[in-house]
C-alpha cells in the first residue's frame, strides 16, 4: 500500500516537472536580435535573472519584472528595450519551474545584481504581475503588463501603473476591472486598444487570447510612452498619454 502510494506521488511529481518544462514559449529569435544589435543596450545574463541595461552604464532606476507563466524571460526583452534606452534598468527574473508562484526567492536576490540602483520597482506579467504584488514591499512602484492583484494594496501608498490591452483572452478587460479596487486609489491605468496578451511579450501566439489589432511594433510602443514616465519621474506624461 505505501509502495503504491509512494510511486504514486513520485509519478505525479515527475509529471508536473514534465508540464513545468515542456512547452515553454520561447522568445521570438527576430525580436530579441533587434535588442542584441540595439548598441544603446546591453543584455547580460546573471544567473537568476536576465539584465538589460543603458549601455551607458548611467542608471539609477530598476525594475524587477517577473516573466508570466511558461514564458521565456528573454522574451521581453523587446518590451523593455525602450524604456532602458531611456535610462532604466531591467532585471527579468528567471522563475523556479518557469512558475512565478514557485519562486520564493525575495526581491533582494535580484535587486543585488545591479548595485548603484537608488529606485526599485517591481512588475510582472500575467502570472508574474500576481507574484509582484505580493513583493511591493520596500519598493518605490508596482508595474502591472495584463495582469492584476490578488492581494489587497488599495490602503498603500504605493505608486501603481496597470497597463493593459483591449483585446487581451487571458486578464480580460472585464478581470482587471473586477480587481482594480485591489490597488492603490491613484494608480494608473493605461489601456492599448487593439492590444492582446501575448502582445506584452515576443513569444507568438498564445492559447486563449484574444486577436491583436495593432502591430506588436505598436503595442511596444505604447508601453514604453507609458512606462517611461512612470519610472523616470514624470507620471502626469502617463495620464496625459
């Protein structure tokens, strides 16, 4: 019976490790070229995180962003490359089993790979931005790409920008309005009309979305415009954007 039950248990075990692994989508190999080629960035891997970085080497401002599920960190590098050749830095975790969820390390172990930051922010992705709700501590803002809390901040002081995409099958539209009360009262949303899921990250298509209107091109750079601002100081360009 204990046998049974113990071959049972290490069966369902190598089976998650199976699912965990298989199917991860991988980056758009164009897409992330663009960002090897771009001099005005550069992209170093650290171990746990991926960084993306002025090539300036002039950065005072981080985020932390952890990736969605099953989803190739370097698969936003594309993302970013905007708001980094604008002076940010991007640290893209690696999560454990490429699920947000089962990363316990605490923020510290990211932030460290980039000394000389004096702002940190945190955001995710999809699952990744559930994650990075529940590490806003201690930092100076929250980024949400298609994503929402499951966690209650609406009593924090915590700057907040939600950026999310009219076309989106996965964190609806109707999702991030149903949690938005999660959130501080002055966060900012940010809706790209025309913009889906996957569009948030290089990665293709994905299961369940909904189908994009406007060229990834597009929705990268409707980001940036907003992200920009938020962490470099200027979010009433956010709100006029």
């Amino acid at each position: 019976m204990l046998a049974a039950l113990g071959a049972l248990i290490v069966a369902a075990v190598v089976g998650f490790l199976l699912w965990a692994n298989i199917g991860v989508m991988a980056a758009e190999p164009e897409a992330l070229d663009a960002v090897r080629a771009d001099t005005d960035v550069i992209l170093t891997d650290e171990g746990a995180a991926w960084v993306l970085a002025p090539a300036s080497g002039e950065s005072d401002t981080g985020l932390v962003f952890i990736p969605g599920a099953k989803v190739d960190p370097l698969a936003y590098a594309a993302t970013f490359v905007g708001v980094v050749e604008e002076g940010a830095t991007v640290v893209i975790t690696k999560p454990t089993l490429n699920l947000a969820f089962f990363d316990f390390r605490p923020l510290s172990d990211f932030t460290q790979l980039v000394p000389g930051i004096d702002d940190w922010f945190v955001g995710g992705h999809s699952l990744g931005g559930v994650r990075a709700c529940q590490l806003t501590d201690g930092t100076d803002g929250l980024v949400l790409l298609g994503s929402y809390c499951v966690n209650d901040l609406s009593g924090s002081s915590l700057a907040a920008l939600s950026i999310s995409a009219s076309e989106d099958g996965l964190s609806t539209p109707e999702k991030i309005d149903g949690a938005a009360h999660l959130l501080p009262a002055d966060t900012i949303f940010v809706v790209i009309e025309g913009g889906n899921h996957a569009g948030f990250g290089a990665y293709g298509a994905q299961a369940g979305d909904g189908e994009a209107t406007i060229p990834d091109a597009e929705i990268r750079a409707q980001i940036t415009d907003a992200l920009g601002p938020f962490l470099l100081g200027d979010e009433a360009s956010v709100n006029s954007g």
